[in-house]
C-alpha cells in the first residue's frame, strides 16, 4: 500500500495525538480531569503574559542545542555531550561576567564569543576522544558532562564563592552591565531570541546549502563510503561537534545572564538531553525544531501549574514529551506499519 | 541499514530509561541543595492523594503556599516543612496548603520561584512560604512584586540586615541548643576523650552548630566528667556539602573511618546523611566501644539503636500555625524568628521548634547527667554561650561575665578556640 505524499507529510501528528491518548488515560488512572488537565498544561499559558515570556525564555537554550545537535545527527554523531557543552558555555560566560569590567555590550559580546568558544572547546574535546581515542561520542560525552558539572561546583564552592562563604547556592549576581537586558521584568531576553532565529538561519545554511552539510549527510548515511570517497570523517566529525558545542554553549550562557543572574550549581537540569528528544520528535526536520522545543516549552510549563492546582506530579510533562519520543521512534515512520513510501530510498 | 535499527533500539531504551528516571527519580533523588535540616515524624503521613478539597466550605478560608528545595519525602529539611504545613492544615479549619516540591535546577529547570508563587497567588494564596537559604533572594524579588501577600524564607536574615520588603519575615529554628545538648551528650560517654564532627559546607549557620556542639561537650566534660576542657579533643572534618557528591566532597565515610582510627570514640553528624551512625556502628558489631550522634530526623536513632546517644531534630508545625493563624487573623507583623525549643519537653511536637530524643545508648547514669545538662538549659542556670569564648585565631569573641546576643551566635565569624578544623 502506497501512502500519499500528503499523507505521509502529516505523519508525524500519529505518534503526539497516540501520545495524547496515553495520557489521558494516565490522567483516569489517577482520578485526575483530563479535559482541565490539558487545558491548565496547553492553553492557561497563553493567557498571561508573564507565564508565555517564561515559556519563551526557557525556548531560547532549549532550541540552541536542538539546532546544535541537527548538525551532529546529520553527521552520523550522537552528541549526548550536549549537555556538558551547555555548562562549559555557562562557565566561560560567567568568567567574563565576574571578571572583566567593561561597558555592558562590550562584556555581552565578549561573554557570548567565550562561552561559545568553550562549548566548542568542550564538543571538539568529544570529537576528538572519538577520532583519536576510539571513545564513543556517547560514552566521552557522558564522562565530558560529568566532568563540566564537577567543575561548575568547584568554581562555585571554591574560586568564585560569594564573600560571605560558599553555600553552593552559586556566585554573587553578576554586575548589571553583564547581563542581558530582558523583556519586561522577565527572564526572557530579546537579544538571545534573535540569536536563535540567526542561528537557526545558519543551520538551515550549513545544512542545505554548503558543501560541509553534504559531507555530513555523507558521513552520516554511510561513513565508510564517504572515507572512501574523499571526505575527512575525522575532521568533519570535530567540526560538527564544535559547532554544536558552540551553539550549546551560547544556550549555556543565555541560561546565567538572563535566566539566572549568576553561576547556579546546576544551570542546565537536563536541558541539553530534553533537546535531544526535541531533534527526535521533530524527526531530524530543521523547520519542525522551533515549534518541537516551543511545544515542549509549554507543556514543561504548564505542568509546573498543574502540579499546584491538581497535586499530580510535575513530571507529568515529562512523561507527556517522553511518552511521544518513545511512540515516534516505536511507529513514528509510515513505512514501518507496512505503508510503502512514494520514493524507496532504502534498498 | 542494520545500524539505523541499532540507532533506533539504542534510542528507544534511553528515552526509556529518561522516563523511568523521570518518573521514579524524585523519591529517592539527593535534593540538591538541601540547608541543615530535620523532620519531625510526629504522625506517620499518608501520601496525599486527595489535596485539593475546595476550601468554601469553611467561613474563613486561608491559603497558604509551601515551596519545597527538595522532595517532601526526603526523611530530612524537606519533609519537615511539608509536615508542618500538614500539621497546620490539621489544625486550623479552613487552612490550605499549596505545595511545590523539587525547586531546583536539577529537578526543574524550566520552575522559577517567581513562576511558582504567580500560579500560588492566583490560586489565592495570601502567604507564601520558601524553605531554603537557595530561595533568599528571589524571595526578597517576589515580596516586592506581591505587597499584599505575605512571605517567609526560612533560615534568611534578610529582616536582620534590612533588606527585607515590609511583607517578608524571617523564621529559623534554635538548632543551636539542640546541639550543645549533642555535644554534651558526646562528652559524657567518651573514653578517649576524642570526639569527631562530621560537618557540611562552611557558612555562618554550620559553624555556629558545631561551636554549639563543641561549647556544650566542653562544658559537661569538665562539670559532669570532672575532666579539664582543654583536655578534650573535638574535630570537625567539613565534607563540602550536605551529603556525599563523588568526586567533589570527601566521602562522610570515610571520614568517620579516620576519626574512628585515630581514636574518636563519638561521631556527631551534622550532615544530612547517616554515615556517620551507619560506620561507627559498624565499627561497633567489631567490638569497639564506639558512639554516634545522628541530625535531621527524629527516628533518626533507628539506624543503629545500640550505639545511639540521640537526635537533634528542627519541627516546624508550631511556628507555622501561629504564623498562618496570625495571617488570616491580619494581625502578623514583620519579624525575624528565632524560635526556642520548649524546654519542659524536647520531643512534644506541638510545642517545640527544635527537639531532641535521648537515645537508647545512654545509660542511667549518662541519662541522669545529660538531663540535669538539659534542666539547667532550660532554667537559664546554664548558658553554653557565656565568656569568656575566643574565636579560634585567640581573639577575644565574647569577654569574661558576658553572654553572646543573638547576633554574636548567628553571625559567628569563626570556629572557637579549642576546636581543631578549618573556619573557612
């Protein structure tokens, strides 16, 4: 049976309209109301402003790494490192905030250039246990993650403690000049918006329209033809892991200078791996990646309500994301229920 | 394509297990930055299932919010927030508590406290109360935002420096004479003179606890012992934070192993876990003569009855009930607490703000000294904070024939003379 292109173009809403049901009869089973429920977690939020630019906020680093690990996808790489790549931008980021005394967008730029250098740094660190050490991205990633967070708590604790002694808490707030002015008293910053729209624009390049993306996607459908081919897998392997890094750590330092105000013991929760859920449900489509991560934003959000109104357990959105990630990758492709696709790409 | 296959297996049992973690993760999870902190199990809690019962049944209804650092069932600072919160709710007809545990950035990146009390006040909460020191100062913010809704952070001094808006107070509980009584307990059944504290990260609070400690062991060594205080040895040993981070802090048991090699015969805990009991009593089925003082819980002693001398424990359900009864009344009224235990009973929950259980180890003797300690506490004869205390570098803290204020206990700079254990 051939599915119809348009068919096939829609299919991605079968796994999050199975994962709604799935929750619903979660939410039975714990004598909750579905219809309030999912009311208080998808449309309460848009209502108040405050409670959207929250959303908007938490969007910003989250779609950095989403796009940050398109790259690292395409090339074949699972670049679970994400995560400690965030922290590394985060620390390099509040280096310059906590040390360097200049006028406000001398500092910004200056913190954003470092954070992206160190995340970079970080990812090509990765990249390069992998090339030269045999170390698989996931696993030298996890140890990198280990090792960001490590640090972070030392710098906290030790180095850069507040004057009254560490509590762990995290640094003194940084100077006002450092951080990023934000929207309305909000944690949201416009700034950092439009750096994710420039960097979305520049994925969207460096994956269709350059050279560099073609040699990803090559490294990434078959690594060995593409070594045979002609295309360095070492190199392109380090360089898309810095680009991620890059754009991780950019998320990492949007995270202290307008989320927080200051180096926090944990600046991250998670977030880098949440992208990687975003990248999958989005089915490793660019243009899907925006409204993935501002659709998960939401349902984040909007479960921290539910908790309060209802007493059901905030993780709920994170099973709700999880349970559709998890249905994606079960049935998520048409061809694996026994629709044929219009064009076989696989032999 | 066998390894696309290999990706998608590979993929499907990591969202699996982020799921599993995710659903099963908060019990069992370390808060992440969890104060000095104890629970009190008066009445064993059943799990609320059923929360949410509509207050306008009730005349005068009362909402209060309740902000949780980590889970409410930690055994530890947490749950002893969320058991006075209940205790209130039990007792005051008309109160409703709202909670929000796992406040973190660990657990929630996506919460903020000021996300957290705006769904709290629209939920018609009056009075918010944030349990944590990591909440200071977004708490002073969320005051500013909200004049009409009253807020207390927990162990704060933000009424004491002035920082505070009108609508923020400040409560603590008085830990520290909790712990003169632990360190007194510890001096009267050493052998070797040698006790050891298992201390947390290095902070106002922590060192002002371990003084405490120190000053009530050296007071009854040489009262009720009939030894010299100078003669004896009192370490504290900081691990870095409340509970055990591999790799980052020294691991608590290994610490108490050192103590008990080098001759300490009593362990106090003043960290949130129970290494220090669990050690030295398995030190204690060897054959040694050894003694533990456990913190945080009120059953805390269970661990390892045999070897036990007590618990100090914080109970917050009192203070909370005037605090949310002077609410709803409109009569409360900026303040900084610093709530005293009830000293005619340590352990009666309905009273006290910080209690202490004697332990099973002490015998009649020890029990009969450690009591007479306690009496003279609670009559005013015995004052542990009285001079002349210097501070560890030989200055003079607190002179001859005078008594630390509030201010010189909360704001100790220093260890005191006599201790041996880094100040900062």
């Amino acid at each position: 049976m051939i599915l119809p292109r348009w068919a096939e173009r829609f299919w991605p809403v079968v796994p999050i309209i199975g994962a709604l049901l799935f929750i619903i009869a979660l939410l039975f089973l714990f004598g909750a109301d579905p219809l309030e429920s999912l009311n208080i977690m998808f449309l309460k939020p848009f209502e108040n402003q405050a409670k959207m630019l929250s959303v908007m906020a938490f969007w910003v680093p989250l779609t950095l790494c989403a796009l940050g690990l398109l790259v690292t996808f395409t090339g074949g790489l699972w670049n679970i490192g994400v995560e400690g790549q965030m922290i590394l931008g985060s620390l390099g980021a509040s280096w310059i905030a906590l040390t360097v005394d200049a006028p406000a967008f001398v500092l910004i730029f200056l913190e954003i250039i470092v954070a992206m250098l160190a995340g970079a740094l970080w990812g090509a660190l990765t990249g390069f246990l992998k090339t030269h050490g045999k170390v698989h991205e996931i696993f030298g990633g996890l140890a990198l993650n280990n090792l960001a967070s490590m640090l972070s708590l030392y710098l906290i604790a030790g180095p850069w403690q507040p004057p009254e002694g560490g509590s762990f808490r995290g640094t003194p707030p940084f100077q006002e000049a450092a951080l990023l002015p934000r929207f309305a008293e909000s944690r949201f910053s416009p700034i950092s918006f439009v750096l994710t729209i420039l960097a979305i624009g520049l994925v969207f390049f460096a994956l269709n329209n350059s050279f560099w993306g073609l040699k990803l996607k090559a490294l990434g459908k078959n690594a060995r033809s593409a070594f045979l081919l002609g295309v360095s897998s070492e190199r392109e392997t380090i360089y898309a892991m810095m680009f991620c890094g890059a754009l991780a750590g950019l998320g990492g330092a949007v995270r202290v200078l307008s989320w927080f105000d200051s180096l926090r013991q944990n600046i991250s929760g998670g977030i880098g791996y949440l992208a990687i859920l975003v990248v999958m449900l989005a089915a490793y489509r660019l243009l899907l990646v925006p409204f993935i991560s501002f659709f998960f934003s939401l349902v984040l959000n909007g479960s921290l309500t539910l908790q309060l109104k209802t007493q059901l357990h905030s993780s709920l959105g994170g099973i709700l994301t999880g349970v559709m990630v998890l249905f994606i990758l079960l049935f998520g492709e048409a061809s694996k229920l026994g629709f044929r696709k219009e064009v076989e790409k696989d032999e | 394509m066998k390894i696309k296959q290999y990706w998608r297996l590979l993929g499907s049992v990591l969202i699996l297990a982020m799921l599993l973690t995710a659903c099963g993760g908060d019990a069992t999870d370390a808060p992440v930055v969890e104060e000095t902190g104890a629970p009190i199990v008066e009445e064993t809690v059943a799990p609320v299932v059923e929360e949410t019962e509509a207050p306008q049944s009730d005349p005068e209804p009362i909402v209060f919010g309740m902000v949780l650092v980590g889970p409410k069932n930690d055994h530890g600072w947490s749950q002893a927030h969320y058991e006075g919160g209940l205790y209130v709710e039990e007792n005051l007809p008309g109160s409703e508590m709202l909670l929000f545990e796992l406040l973190n950035p660990a657990d929630k990146p996506e919460a903020t406290l000021e996300g957290v009390v705006d769904d709290m006040v629209a939920e018609g909460a009056t009075l918010v109360i944030t349990t944590s020191d990591e909440f200071e100062e977004d708490t002073v913010g969320v005051a500013e935002k909200y004049p009409e809704v009253t807020f207390i952070n927990i162990s704060g001094d933000d009424v004491l420096t002035g920082e505070a808006p009108a609508n923020l107070g400040n409560i603590m509980g008085r830990m520290e004479d909790m712990k003169a009584i632990a360190g007194c307990a510890a001096a009267i059944a050493t052998e070797t003179g040698q006790l050891g504290y298992l201390g947390p990260l290095i902070n106002f609070e922590t060192r002002r606890l371990a003084s405490s400690a120190y000053l009530g062991a050296s007071y009854c060594y040489e009262n009720y012992r009939g030894m010299n205080a100078g003669d004896l040895e009192f370490t504290v040993t900081w691990i870095g934070f409340w509970f055990n981070i591999p790799g980052f802090t020294l691991d608590p048991t290994e610490v108490t192993t050192n103590f008990l090699d080098s001759g300490v015969d009593v362990v106090l805990s003043g960290i949130d876990t129970t290494e220090g009991i669990d050690v030295t009593g398995q030190r204690a089925d060897t054959g040694d003569t050894v003694w533990a003082v456990p913190y945080d819980y009120e059953s805390a002693c269970d661990q390892k009855p045999e070897i036990c001398l007590g618990t100090p424990y914080f109970n917050w359900g009192p203070a909370y009930l005037d605090l949310v009864t002077a609410v709803q009344a409109g009569d409360w009224v900026q303040s900084w607490d610093w709530n005293a235990p009830y000293w005619d009973d340590l352990t009666d929950n309905t009273r006290t703000a910080a209690g202490w259980v004697n332990g099973p180890a002490l015998t009649a003797d020890m029990e009969a000294d450690l009591n007479a300690f306690i009496d003279g506490l609670a009559s005013g004869d015995i004052n542990v904070w009285s001079g002349p205390i210097n501070l560890q570098d030989g200055t003079t803290y607190i002179a001859d024939g005078s008594v630390a204020t509030d201010n010189e206990i909360w704001y100790l700079p220093q260890l005191i003379e006599g201790m041996v254990g880094p100040s900062e």
